[in-house]
C-alpha cells in the first residue's frame, strides 16, 4: 500500500538546495560518465559514494541513482556518433543509431533517444512508488530455472540481429558463447580454454570485448575506407546533420509510441528479475521492437524505432533494478549491488524498514530517481544539436580520440594493460568478421548470457536430480511454464508477423 504521506515527505525533502545541487550534479555527471567508452555506470556511481560521505542519506542517494540512469542513457551519445558504446547497454543502440548518423540524421536519433531514455526510466520510477512491495516480492519466486529459461528467451533474440544472413548470425552467436565459456568453470572450478593464461582465469572482461568489437573495429573500417578514397567523415549528408531537427516529425514521431510503452513495461519487468540488467533488457526490447514493426526490414540500416526501443528498454531496466533492492536488498545488477553498498553506509538497511522507519528517505529517493529521468530528457533535448556535430569532424580528428578513449577507458577498469590487449584482439576480429558479413551484436549477446545460461542450467539439473526428475521439477514452476511459452511464441512470432505484415501492405495498397 502506498503511503501518500510518506510520499508528500519525501517530496518536501527533496526541495532544498543540496538534494537539488545532488540532483544536477548526478544527471550531468552520469551523462558525461555514460558517454566515454569503458567507463561503465558502476564506475561513476562506485566514484562517487566516497564523495556522499559528508551528505545526509537524501542528498547523497538521490545524486547516486540520478549518475545511475543518466549514464545507461550517456552511452547512447556515442554509440548512436562515433559506433562507440559508451556503456554495454548501449550496444544494440549502435546498431541503428549510428546508420542514422551517416544519413546525416545524429540529431534525430540523439532526440529519440534522449526522449525515450527520458520516457522508460520515468515509467520505471512511477512503478518503483507505487507497486515497488509486490512486484520486489515476485522477483523472490525464481529460482535457476528460471533463470535459464530467461537467459535462454535472451538467445533466441539472435536471429533478430542476424542482419542479412540468419546463418552467420548464429555462426557469431555461437561463437560468442564459447568465448563466454573461457575461464574458471562456474560449478567445478576448473580453468577452461584459457591456454595456461593467467589473465585469462577470471574470463574475457565483457567491456574491452565490447569496445573492441564496436569502436576499435569501426575506426578501423573508417580508416580502410578512406584510405580507399571515400569520404574522410561518418556522415553521409552533413548538411542534413547541420540543419536537422532535434526530434524526429509527429507523423513519424507518434509511430514510435507503441514501442515506447511495450519496452517501457517490459524493461522494467526485466530489470526487476536479478542477473538480468540494462543491457539484457535493450535486446530483448530491440527484438520486440522488430517483430511488432511494420517496416522490420529497416531494423539495422537506421531505424528509428530500434533507437527508441533499445533506449526505452535499458532506461527502462534502472527503475526495475531498484525495485527488488529497496524492498528485498536483492540487488538486480551490478551497479544496485554498488547502491546497496551506499544505502548501507549512510544507515539505510533494506527491507521492511525502508517503508516503516525511514518511508519518507525511500520516496524521496525514488522521487528524485523521477526527477533525474525529468531533468536528463530536458538537458539531453537541449544539447542534442552541440552534441551531433561531433559526427561530423574528420576521420582524421575522431578516429585518434577515440582510440585515446577507449585505450583510457579499457585500461581504467582494473588497471591491467591486457584489457587493452584484449580490445586491440577484438577490434581486429570485429573487422575482419564485418568484411566477411558476419553480425557482431549476435556476437556480444552470446558473451553477455553464456555464463547466466550455463550455470543456471547445470544448477538446475542438480536441482531436478533432488525434485524428482525435470519433467516433475518443471511442471511445479508455474513462471517456468510461462516462460517456456514466451520462448516458443519468440520462436515463431517471425512467421506470424512477416504474415501480418504482409497483408497490411497489401491493404495500404488498395
């Protein structure tokens, strides 16, 4: 039940100046964070926790959770300019967000995606205030089938990023999941596949894979272009890009609404369920949006409707992740676990007291979550025009930056120059499987759900084993059943929809 004069509290707590300085500071912070490759939302968020010492729990709690959303939304600057995510869920935003770009068309995509950014995580914050209790409750029901199934509902995602060929899509999905697989076994222990490398222990680090494969592969094919007489920019029409509009027209911008509330509601039902996170969510998001498109052929040549979904669904995701944590101290991601570690220190202990003794500190941060997705959409709206110029510099000015960011980016994660060779490996194998026709995105999915789908699995045989059998075992998850249903309708939902779609042009013709 919610409790409108906690809520009321909460809110009259908010306004003052150091809860509103915290606030910009938090949303300007997480955009310029989100922005550089490498240097991921739990990295600005772990940065700032030291600097909350001194601050009351509002003050310091909303300025981290307003870093939090507005760095999953700073990633998409980058990866919809330069083909450079700045965090990894803002991967699939690349995949169309850039293509727009060399049409001359950054600014457009910047808007849609600083408004859907904007829309997502609002939705997810009104969720968080009012059905926070339940729906952090349901989160406690799955178990590591559960988890599974979902990982498994995340793969079937792949031949939705395919692109021309559904066959070298699951070539690189495949073998994104064995380079997954490299490491310390997730049940045994033992090392595999790591050719008596060290480094090579802890698994290859997801960041400087994805930064490889996008960025330094992407400066790599602008180079070879160039050097092959084409044009020394990303953009195709830069006179478009000069006097472009921000935000896309109303007849093609009230298209996008659909998508916007199906990932909005979707993104946050992911980001609740833990060990999914952002980055699941916006594939997840983009696949829906691409099966529920009228003009799914344009997903991955610049498709508004990829941006606007892949952004609704990671924004989404944030809200969603708070919700089990403030309620259950269940953390759904690795930048909750660093929030938890924050609540923690400024006497914030998880649970039924959030609601009881400090209900008027919860809503108060989960207002100014609200607020922070308000005051990023604003000054994302503001900025965007500044921001897309950047496109439009030479190759021979951006290509070296963003190398130096990326080289920075990478090696600052854990400080360790084999990070930066892993990229430099990635990058080349980025460029050499785009020259082929193979798909990356399949790739970095592969990656990103291996070792959930894999040690679930293996977790929930041994489980079975105890309960009787799969068969048994299954049939006793309800949430099971229900997933394994989503998984099929994924499955075939293709056929139906390139069916559907058909006979509506068929229509529009007549």
């Amino acid at each position: 039940m919610v409790d409108f004069s906690s809520m009321l509290s909460g809110l009259l707590a908010l306004c003052n100046f150091d809860a509103i300085l915290s606030l910009l500071v938090g949303v300007v912070g997480g955009m310029v964070i989100g922005a550089l490759p490498g240097f991921s939302a739990a990295m600005g968020v772990s940065l700032l926790i030291p600097l909350t010492y001194g601050m009351s729990p509002i003050a310091a709690l909303t300025m981290l959770v307003a870093m939090y959303t507005s760095a999953i939304y700073g990633g998409s600057i980058t990866a919809i300019l330069c083909h450079t995510p700045g965090t990894p869920a803002s991967a699939a935003t690349a995949i169309d967000g850039f293509q727009l770009t060399k049409q001359g068309r950054g600014m457009e995509a910047m808007g849609v995606a600083t408004v859907c950014s904007g829309i997502g995580g609002t939705v997810s914050a009104i969720a968080m205030l009012f059905i926070a209790p339940a729906l952090g409750a349901f989160s406690l029901k799955f178990s590591v089938l559960e988890y599974f199934l979902l990982s498994l509902f995340g793969l079937t995602v792949i031949a939705s990023l395919a692109g021309d060929s559904v066959v070298k899509g699951m070539f690189s999905g495949i073998l994104g999941l064995l380079l997954g697989c490299i490491g310390l076994d997730a049940i045994s222990g033992h090392p595999r596949m790591t050719l008596g490398i060290l480094n090579l222990e802890d698994g290859i680090n997801f960041v400087p894979a994805l930064i490889g494969l996008f960025s330094v592969s992407q400066v790599m094919t602008l180079a070879w272009d160039v050097y092959h007489g084409k044009k020394g920019s990303v953009v195709e029409d830069e006179e478009n890009l000069k006097h472009g509009r921000p935000l896309p027209p109303w007849s093609e911008a009230k298209t996008l609404i659909p998508t916007t509330i199906r990932c909005s509601i979707v993104g946050t039902i992911v980001g609740i369920i833990p060990a999914a996170g952002a980055g699941v969510s916006s594939w997840i998001c983009y696949s829906m949006g691409k099966k529920f498109s009228k003009h799914p052929e344009k997903f991955g040549h610049g498709a508004l409707e990829g941006v606007a979904s892949c952004e609704t669904g990671n924004n989404a995701a944030t809200g969603g992740a708070l919700i089990p944590l403030i309620t259950l101290g269940l953390p759904g991601s690795s930048v909750a676990a660093i929030l938890l570690g924050g609540m923690m220190i400024h006497g914030l202990t998880p649970g039924a007291s959030m609601f009881t003794k400090h209900a008027s500190t919860t809503y108060a941060i989960m207002i100014g979550f609200l607020f922070a997705n308000i005051l990023m959409a604003v000054i994302g709206i503001f900025a965007a025009r500044r921001i897309a110029r950047v496109s439009s510099l030479p190759m021979g000015v951006l290509a070296p930056v963003i190398l130096a960011l990326c080289a920075i980016g990478t090696y600052a994660i854990r400080g360790n120059m084999f990070d930066v060779g892993v990229m430099v490996v990635f990058g080349l194998l980025g460029f050499v499987l785009k020259r082929c026709g193979f798909a990356a995105p399949p790739m970095i999915l592969g990656m990103v759900l291996s070792e959930i789908c894999e040690s679930n699995w293996r977790r929930a045989i041994i489980l079975a084993q105890a309960k009787g059998g799969m068969l048994s075992y299954f049939l006793s998850r309800p949430i099971a059943i229900v997933l394994t249903i989503l998984i099929l309708a994924s499955l075939f939902s293709p056929v139906l929809m390139n069916y559907v779609n058909k006979k509506s042009r068929a229509i529009e013709k007549q």
